[in-house]
C-alpha cells in the first residue's frame, strides 16, 4: 500500500483512514475521492483530493491512472438502515461501484480491499461465537449487497488473481466524523448526547447483543491486513473481526463509571430492531487472528474513557 485510492472517504472510515495513511506513509501517498468537497475538511484540505463519484467507472480509471495507485481501498457504500428506505439504490450504488472499483484493480493490477459487515449473516446463522465460515442469508439489502460483495471479492481473486482482502467490520464507534444511516449508530449517540444532555434515548432494545469496534482498532486492523503476507491469507473476503460486544445496558453502566449522573430509557426503533435481532450477538474472530495477527487494544470501558475524554474537548 504505498500509493492508495480511497473512495467515499469522507465517510466514518475514510476520514480517520486517510489521515492515517498520510501520516504513516507520505502526503502524496494517498489519493482521497468522494462523491462530494466539504470546504475546510482536513481530508480534502491537507493532501489530495478529487472529487469521485464510484458510479462514473471512466473517472475512477483515469484517476487510477493519473496518479499511478498500486491499491484500491472500495468505502463508498450505503448502510443498513438508508439501504432499507431504498434498496433498489443501495443495490446500485453498492453494487455498481464496487464493481467498478474491481474493473479498476483488475485492469491495472492493484491490491484491493473493501469492508463487509455483520450485516452479511441472517437467519440460520449461529449467533453466538458466529463461526467464520457459516451460513449467509441476510434479511436486509444491505446483507445482500454485502454478501453479494464478499462473492464477487473472491471471484475476482480466484478468475483474474486481483489481490482481494476484506473484513466483516461491526458497529463502530469513533469522535471524528459521525456514522451515516446505520443500525450500530446509536451506540454512538449514546456518548454526544451524555455528554450534551446526560441523557439518551435508545432505539435498539435491552439485551441485544452486537458486535462493536472502536475506530483506532477498525483503522489498525485495515492495515495490519492489506500488508500481510499474501501465503498465510486462508481466507479473503471477508474476516470475522470485533473489539467487544456488549447490549445498550452494557454502554451505559460503562458511562456511569466516569459520568454517573448519565441515564438511558428507551423508544425502540422497529426497523433498527429488526435489523439488529438478525445480526449475530458476538463474532469469532480467530481466523483473523491466526491468519493476519488481528489484536484490537480497546475493551468497552477504555474506548468510554477515550469517547467520553475526545468528545469532552471536540464539544467543549
Ligand atoms: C451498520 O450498522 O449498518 C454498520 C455495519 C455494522 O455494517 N455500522
């Protein structure tokens, strides 16, 4: 990964991703896209940036190209709640620009990753300790569209040698730029509103277990895997990866330990409900353990302290 395309990376990810890149491998060594310019966004400001919609595959050639990539790293992508109001766009725009992004790295030989989630298990899938290898049939479009991903990775790693790698990220929970339209948001929320209002309200129920990661772990575990050994990698697309699990009682005892005047009730979300009670409790991760060293450093309680420290100072 020394010269690196990155779409959608003005998203969660991408912002924290690029500004790590630049700062380990050179300024120029990363070519940041996305679909729009936010004036004044240390992403589009400090380096390179181009405007790239991943529907528009010529652009994304010629970009590749232009400033002679030898990696794609695939994050523009609609998330699982906004791909429920519409699916027949999350398909396309999930779909077709991962494809695109594919074409790309197939055509000019590039190393490529792009993130699947636990939205890609479902119905029949063990939930606890959900194994690597398990059945696969999401109930929402965006398990599809990530399935239907984790596919197509792999088909064009065994037809065309395109060197593919993926994980299945979890909710993740970060202070630089906040979520879009996921069923793992509120977790968080639920730190901006303890520390705006000591107060949160909680769309997903008491007791649902899901996966969750913080950001530094998520961004560590990108780079730890896109420069692994190619002849260890058993698996590709895509790893089981998780930092912690925990249910909305779990997060908010763990922001009473430093705020204990925070408090929670409930309006559980029917759509994020649903969603989430298809998802898996807890993921095992050691195949990416043994394969790449995947080793995230935050438990619950150290990323409360880091979130709730963050935002203190971000929010005044
Ligand atoms: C979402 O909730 O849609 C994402 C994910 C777990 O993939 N955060």
């Amino acid at each position: 990964m020394k010269k690196v395309l990155v779409t959608g990376c003005l998203g969660q990810i991408g912002s924290e991703l690029v500004m790590r890149l630049r700062k380990d491998n050179g300024m120029d060594s990363v070519i940041a896209t996305d679909i729009r310019k936010v004036e004044g966004n240390p992403v589009v400001e400090e380096g390179i940036f181009e405007v790239l919609d991943v529907l528009d595959a010529d652009k994304m050639l010629d970009l590749a190209k232009k400033y002679e990539v030898d990696t794609i790293v695939h994050l523009a992508s609609l998330l699982s709640s906004v791909a429920e109001e519409k699916p027949q766009v999350a398909w396309h725009i999930n779909m077709t620009g991962l494809v695109n992004a594919l074409e790309v790295a197939r055509e000019l030989n590039l190393k490529f990753f792009t993130p699947s989630s636990i939205g890609c298990f479902g119905k029949g899938t063990p939930a606890d300790n959900t194994p690597q290898d398990t059945i696969q049939r999401p109930s929402t479009m965006y398990g599809v569209t990530k399935v239907s991903g984790e596919l197509l990775c792999d088909y064009y790693y065994t037809k065309y040698g395109v060197d593919t790698r993926g994980v299945r990220f979890p909710g993740l929970i970060s202070y630089e730029t906040l979520p879009g339209g996921g069923t793992t948001d509120y977790a968080v929320e639920i730190y901006y509103k303890a520390i705006e209002k000591g107060h949160y309200t909680s769309p997903i129920g008491k007791g649902t277990y899901m996966d969750m990661m913080y950001m530094p772990d998520a961004i560590d575990a990108i780079v730890k895997l896109m420069n692994a050994d190619p002849e260890k990698l058993v698996h590709r697309n895509a790893f089981n990866i998780s930092g912690m699990s925990f249910e909305p009682e779990e997060i908010k005892a763990s922001i009473q330990k430093y705020m204990p005047d925070f408090d929670m009730d409930y309006d559980v979300s029917e759509k994020l409900q649903g969603i989430a009670n298809s998802w898996p409790n807890s993921l095992d991760t050691t195949c990416a353990q043994e394969e790449w060293g995947f080793a995230p450093q935050y438990d619950l309680d150290a990323m409360t302290k880091d979130m709730l420290d963050k935002l203190g100072k971000k929010l005044g």
